[in-house]
C-alpha cells in the first residue's frame, strides 16, 4: 500500500513529461514560405543580332517548404525573371521576355542556417518553355517569432544556356 502513492505520482509525472513533449513536437515548424527578390544573371545574351553580352535581370520569387524533420524538405520555388533578352538556342536566336520558372527541390540543411537544394523545373516563356534542373543555396538568420532572413544562390542548368540568381528573402515558419 505504501507503494501505491509513489508510482501514482510517477505515473503522473511520466503522463507530464509526455504531454510536454507532444506540445513541443507541436510547436515544431513544418512548413515555410519566403518571398524573394533579386537578380537573375544571363552571361551570353545576344544584343544587336550579334553580339554576346551579360544580361541581368530583376526577379521576384516565392517559395514553399514542408520540412519532413530537422534535415530534410521538400520545395516548391517560383521565379519571375522582369526583363527581356536573346540567347542562342540550336543556332537560331530565341526571345526571352518575363520568363516564368518553377521548380521541385528537395532541400537538406548542412548546417545549422546553411541548407542546400536540388530539383527539376520548367521555364515557361510565351516562346519557348525550356526544362532546367536547379541547384541552390541560402543561409537563413532567424529574426524571431518564425521570421527569418535569407540569402540565396542559384544555379540553373539549361540545355540551351545557364544562369545564376542572387537573391534575399523573408521567411515565416508556421
């Protein structure tokens, strides 16, 4: 009987720890959003008919992740490049004009900030959509109350031609 009181209060104890624990998984961020801006770089765009030249263009972006656990995501990134250019494209010169990218990545997080990410996508542009595999970087700085602050790099690869953005973006985690 005097046993009863001491693993009734154990038992309570181990009902709290738990409970504790299922609140923090809770508060647990499982998804982030960010909205980006910044500048898409083109190294060889075609400028009077023949001359090859970098082009750099405004973009604003927006992104989605759902983070699986502490390492791994899995994004939805959407890119808008402002501008118009030319590039060569199987020796004939195509027209670039506010070419929309989307992409799938998949993202994993090297350090505490650091994540790094890697996915397919499509490049729509009214004259020709174009496939790209996307190869990115940031580093968030957390703000506080799930905000955060971000550079990022990324990395297009294109059959066609490449290009490269550097961009900034606020982050919310809910």
């Amino acid at each position: 009987m005097k046993f009863i009181l001491p693993a009734f209060l154990l038992f309570l104890l181990g009902l709290t720890t738990i409970q504790a624990q299922e609140m923090e998984e809770e508060k647990e961020i499982k998804h982030n959003v960010a909205i980006l801006v910044g500048v898409t770089h083109i190294p060889k765009a075609i400028e009077d008919g023949e001359t090859l030249r970098p082009q750099n263009l405004a973009t604003i972006g927006a992104d989605y992740y759902y983070h699986f656990n502490q390492k791994w995501k899995l994004g939805v990134v959407v890119d808008i490049e402002l501008g118009k250019y030319v590039v060569e494209f199987q020796g004939e010169n195509l027209k670039r004009e506010t070419a929309f990218v989307t992409g799938l990545v998949a993202g994993y997080r090297i350090l505490k900030g650091w994540s790094i990410f890697a996915g397919p996508g499509i490049e729509f542009e009214k004259n020709k959509n174009l496939f790209i595999l996307r190869a990115s970087m940031d580093y968030e700085f957390e703000l506080g109350k799930n905000w955060g602050f971000a550079p990022v790099f990324s990395y297009d690869f294109k059959n066609e031609y490449n290009a490269y953005s550097f961009g900034v973006g606020v982050t919310k985690g809910f």
